[in-house]
C-alpha cells in the first residue's frame, strides 16, 4: 500500500516515476535537472497538452485561420503554467503526496527538493508566463489574470470537497476565455459570449470526466489519507458517471456551436469527438491498473478533435 518516500541517494530509476512519458530521457539528466523537470511534469505532456488544446478552441473558432505564432505562444504559456501549477500543488500537498503511494517520489515530498528550490523554480515558470502574458491584448490580459485566485484555491480543494474535478476544470479550460478575448472579441466584441460559455461549461465537465479517471489509480491511498476525489464519491458508478459526464460535454458543446452558428452541418463537426469519448467510456476498466491511465491520457487526442471541429466552424462562420 503505502510506500516509503524517496530519498535524495536513491538511484535514478527510482527518481523517475513509473508513469512518466520520457522516462529514458529523464533519466539521463542529472539529478537535479531531473527533479526539477519532473517537478513541473516536463516528462509527463499531457498535462499541458490538456491545457493548450482549449486555448487552440478559442483561436481556431474566431476563423481568423491557423494564427501559428499564436498558438506557438499559447503553448508555450501552457507548458510554462501547467508546470508552475504542479510546482505549486506539490509544495502546498507536500505531506499529503508522501503517504499516498504514487506520489511518495516526488522531488518535494521525498525531500529530494526543498521547498525554498522548489519556490524559486516556480518563479522561473512564472516569469515565463509573464512574457506571454505580455504578448497579448490588453482584454486577453484582465481574463488571463482574473484565474490566479482558481488556481490558488486548487490545491486545497481536495481536502473540503468531494469533487476537486469541476474546480480543476474551472482553472484547466482558462486558456478557452483568453483566447476568444484574444481574437474572438477582435473581431465580434461583445457577440457569441453564451457560446462560449456553453463551450466553456463542456470542457468543464470533459475534465471532470477524464480526471475522474485518472483519479482511479489513487482510490484506495486517497481513501486512506483522507485525500477526496470524485472517482471516490461515485463508488462503483464510475464508468456510468464518466458517461454522464461526457455525455454532457458534448451536449454542451453542440449548444455552444449551435449558439454560434445555428447549422445542423456545424454541430455534426462534434461527431468525431463524441465517438472518441464513447470508446473511453465503453472501454474503461477500473479493475486494470493500466487502462484508467491509457484513456486518460487520450484525450490530448479528444482535444485535437474538438479543435478540429473548433476550426472547421470558425472558418465556415467567418466565411458567411
């Protein structure tokens, strides 16, 4: 069950997580650039993939085409935030993550990290962000800092609710507000905001499905440390509840797309998503300790989806 944290004269290969995604790579660095980038996830990028793709929604639906050197920005300002966040939530959960097997590692809660570096590090990333931040309008600018409360407030949902997800989601799908204030308030002003709301609203509970799955791999420690989560609050209903969920997403999504453009043909662009969601939720298997895993980390591919649908309405729109 529970697993003996980590200390800083363990080999490599015990420094490095089993679910990393470059795991050789980390493991050729030395030892304290290998704590810090596994610190801020560098070697797990779905994270900031799941943070980017909403950004890229709210660009691409604006029909203002590729918008490359945007979406390069954005992407940097999700690598850079996404990793400041996991700085940050491992900081503030440093006690909680050593008795909870999974996360026993990590740089801070091993000890590998102290929490003076770990600060420092997460002023670097910070700093990172700040020049993206200053690449945008004013406008995109007011949105992008109205989230620094949500993603204060993170951290500790965890320990006073049962659904950490929906707040994760709040702060996660940030990027989709900033983008559309970016380049769809540019070119609409005022115009189309309840679809993006709607939009917005779906990737709130798309998160809260994916990461009630990914929450599946930490039930039984997350119980017993008394660490809440949704995969915890609906018990044996999890495949059903992930299914509402997404079901919901595209609901809301269609809405949204509806909201902007009032097309049958525009709303059917969803369907490759909706059956990507369908095949996580017909596929999911709590019981195997890889799958839950596996279909998380597919929705980066859900994302480029629905940014692909984002993209195909936001140029038929701006053709009218």
């Amino acid at each position: 069950m529970n697993q003996t944290p980590q200390t800083p004269d363990n080999t490599a290969s015990d420094a490095v997580v089993p679910d990393s995604e470059h795991r050789g790579l980390v493991e050729r660095l030395p030892q304290l650039p290998r704590d810090l980038a596994q610190l801020a996830r560098f070697d797990r990028p779905i994270g900031w993939w799941l943070l980017f793709w909403p950004c890229v929604f709210g660009v691409w639906l604006a029909g203002a085409g590729l918008q490359v050197a945007m979406l390069a920005w954005f992407l940097l300002g999700a690598i850079a935030m996404r990793g400041a966040g996991c700085v940050y939530n491992d900081i503030v959960d440093a006690d909680l993550d050593a008795r909870v097997a999974r996360t026993a590692a990590r740089p801070v809660a091993s000890g590998r990290i102290s929490k003076k570096l770990a600060w420092g590090w997460l002023i670097t990333l910070c700093l990172i962000g700040l020049i993206v931040l200053l690449q945008l309008r004013f406008e995109a600018q007011l949105v992008a800092l109205a989230s620094l409360a949500l993603v204060a407030a993170y951290p500790f949902m965890k320990r006073i609710t049962w659904w950490p997800q929906a707040w994760l989601g709040m702060v996660f799908n940030w990027g989709l507000l900033v983008a559309w204030a970016q380049l769809g308030y540019a070119a609409f002003g005022n115009q189309h905001w309840d679809a993006i709301a709607a939009l917005y609203a779906g990737c709130v509970t798309w998160v809260i499905g994916f990461d009630t799955i990914y929450a599946l791999q930490d039930r039984e420690d997350d119980a017993l440390v008394g660490i809440r989560s949704s995969a915890l609050r609906m018990g044996g209903q999890v495949k059903a509840g992930v299914a509402g969920f997404y079901a919901a997403t595209i609901g809301l999504w269609a809405l949204g797309i509806w909201l902007y453009r009032p097309d049958p043909v525009a709303v059917m662009a969803l369907l490759p998503v909706a059956l990507h969601l369908f095949w996580q939720v017909a596929t999911l298997d709590a019981d195997d300790p890889a799958n839950p895993l596996d279909r998380f980390r597919s929705n980066r591919w859900a994302g480029a989806l629905m940014a692909i649908a984002c993209f195909i309405v936001g140029n038929a729109h701006a053709g009218v």
